[in-house]
C-alpha cells in the first residue's frame, strides 16, 4: 500500500507528438509515465484530476518498447567467457554501451567453457534492474558446452560435453549453481538430454535447442519436454530437408503442445542468414520471431583479432541488413517476442498500461535518439539533444 501511494505522489511525465508501438500497430498517441511504468492517463484524469508535470515533445519519432537481446557473447573489448577477477566490471561496461542501440534489458551469454570457467564467472553476474548505469541483466544464457560436435560452430571441441549417467547432476558440476541462470541451449538428441530439460524448465529457466543435428522427431520431443526456443535459427543445425525439416520444422509442426508457441533466436544481419531463408521464417511464424544480435567481444572495436571464450577470432567487416518484415514486426521481434520467451510480457517488451517504463525513441529510419529505462532517459544522442 505504501509503494502504490508513494507512486500515486510521483511526477508525471507526458510523452507527446509520437506514435506508439502498441497491439502490432503504430498509433499516434501520448504516453504518460509515473512512478517507473507505463500510467493510464483516463485513470489519472477520472480519478485523480491529475494533468502531467512534465510534457515533453517527441518530434513525431517513435516510441517502441526498449530491445531486449537475449543472446550477447560481449562487446567493447569485454568478454563474458573469460574468467576475470572481476566479471562485473565488464558486464556493467557492456550494459552501458549497449544503451545507445536502445536495448533496455540482456541476456549475458557464455559459450562453451571448463567447468572452472563457469564456477568463476556465474556468480559474479547477477540478475540487475537496468537505470542510469546501463541495461537490466535479465539472467545468463549459457550456450553449451551440452551440443553436439558436428555443429559445435565457433565452440571448442575440447570443451563439449555429454550428459553422464547422473544428468541433471552432471550440469550442475559443470555450471554450479543455477540462481543466475535464464537460458540454456543445448542439443536435444544427447543421450538423457530431456530429463535435463524437465529438470531445468521446472526451475523456470528456458531451454533452447541449438547447435545440434537432431531430426524434428527428436526436436519435437525436447518441445513436449519443456524446451520453447531455438538458438540461431538455421545456423548450426541440420540444413532444411524436406522429408525431415529437422529443428528448422518445429516452425510449421503439428505435433506440438496444444497453445505452445516456440520461439526462435535470428542474427538478422544478412550474413549468418540470407534475407530469403529469414523472410521464409518469418512468413512461416512470425509470432516466434526473436532478433539477437549474438555480439562477440569485437562490437564496437572493428576490425582485427579479438577473443570469444577459449579462442581467438578474427574480424573483418560488418554487414546489417532489413529483415524484410513491416517496421512494427521488426520492432516487436526485438521487444515483445523476448520478453514472451522469457514470460515477462506483462512487464517487460510492451507499452501497455502497467508495464516498466523501458522504451526507445527512434526516427523513421530506427535510428535510436533517446532510451529510457523506467521512465528515466538513460541515454540520448547529441542529434536529438535541444
């Protein structure tokens, strides 16, 4: 009772001459802030008899829910798969570069690393709520070591696993405790791999299945098992076939839960996917669309020799390119699908009233001016300042 007077007493901020990504649809609407979340302005006048404290003019820009990426290895020279004497440091550096690309809140990602690794770095990244000092730490995505060899992609062979006779167990001396844990990817045809999944869906953390060579048969049972995602989406699989589409099927199957909808991670720069085989994906199931940037150290470094985990890569040019969906799918890709994943869609990846005040004010071109991070500006570009 005391925090929602505490909130009635706050300021109000209204957001206007801005359009609105709500419901699927832009529309020309204010947004009325208080307190951290997204206020119900008939409430405020019927009620209250209240007008905002503040107004301040969008321009016209766009005001989308704040991006959520759920599949980041590091950027800016930081690392999360090293093992660092202080891990920490790095994260909160990330989360508050990252800000100016209008993500609001992130999913830590681990590649495939030796358990001591794991010990050493999980603990030290938290969950965090975003402000000022960067984006909110949703959890950790630890992408393998549980994947398959064949598709291990950019992960070390040295450090794969299978699962033991003892299988959740075995994660858990591999990773440690689990506390900080929100994703994990791994491949669904590993012998004992769906008690895994069980176990660690009955603990709220989501499975996603990547990296594998599992036939849609195997995928489809990792789905009855409690798996929801898939890591990458073409990258690091089995290729489409069409007397078995593999994990690529899951998108068109129906041989899924009743109301079940799987999701799928997309690096939609054009390179790790052609724009065709993105533009089928999305035709086929645009609701499971999830866009991850699955950044390396390298972002915001250029060109050159960088680390991810274990190994050196080498960096040689960047290519974005449109998904090639509407501007508000594209958007909804980047907010509401995560936060769906994740079940925070009641408070995270909408505008609707109730929910955090995460946003982003972007031009026509979706080029971000300005983030907000409960309804605190967290950062604005120099264009956008007056």
């Amino acid at each position: 009772m005391r925090g929602e007077q505490g909130a009635a007493g706050a300021r109000v901020l209204q957001f206007t001459n801005c359009r609105i990504l709500r419901g699927g649809k832009l529309l020309r609407e204010d947004l009325w802030v208080r307190g951290g979340r997204i206020l119900d302005p008939e409430k405020l006048f019927f009620e209250e008899r209240r007008v905002a404290d503040e107004r301040r003019d969008c321009g016209g820009r766009i005001l989308a829910p704040g991006f959520i990426d759920v599949q980041i290895n590091g950027g800016f020279g930081v690392d999360f798969s090293q093992a660092t004497e202080d891990v920490g440091s790095g994260v909160a550096l990330v989360a508050r570069r990252i800000l100016s690309h209008g993500v609001t809140s992130f999913c830590p990602t681990l590649v495939t690393s030796p358990p001591e690794v794991y010990h050493k770095v999980v603990p030290q990244i938290p969950v965090k709520s975003g402000g000022p000092h960067g984006a909110g730490v949703l959890g950790l995505h630890l992408e393998g070591p549980f994947i398959s060899r064949e598709k291990r992609g950019a992960h070390p062979e040295a450090h794969l696993r299978s699962f033991e006779a003892d299988a959740f167990q075995d994660l858990l001396a591999t990773y440690g405790p689990l506390d900080n844990v929100r994703i994990v990817t791994l491949a669904p045809e590993l012998g004992r791999s769906h008690e895994v999944i069980r176990a660690l869906t009955a603990r709220g953390i989501c499975v996603s299945l990547g990296h594998s060579v599992a036939d849609l048969r195997a995928a489809e049972d990792a789905v009855w098992s409690g798996a929801t995602f898939i890591t990458h989406l073409f990258n690091a699989m089995l290729p489409f076939h069409h007397r078995d589409p593999g994990i690529v099927g899951l998108l068109t199957s129906d041989r899924l839960p009743a109301g079940r909808c799987i999701f799928y991670g997309m690096i939609a720069d054009g390179t790790h996917t052609n724009p065709a085989a993105l533009r089928i994906a999305h035709r086929a199931h645009p609701q499971g669309l999830v866009l991850v940037t699955d950044a390396i150290p390298a972002l915001g470094l250029g060109n050159g020799r960088h680390t991810l985990g274990q190994q050196e890569v080498e960096v040689d040019g960047l290519t974005a390119y449109v998904a090639g969906c509407s501007m508000e799918s594209a958007l909804e890709a980047a907010s509401l699908h995560p936060a769906q994943l994740l079940g925070l869609e009641k408070s995270k990846g909408t505008l609707d009233f109730g929910a955090d005040a995460d946003f982003v004010v972007l031009d026509d071109s979706l080029h971000v001016q300005a983030t907000y991070i409960s309804g605190e500006l967290v950062w604005q570009a120099d264009a956008a300042r007056q």
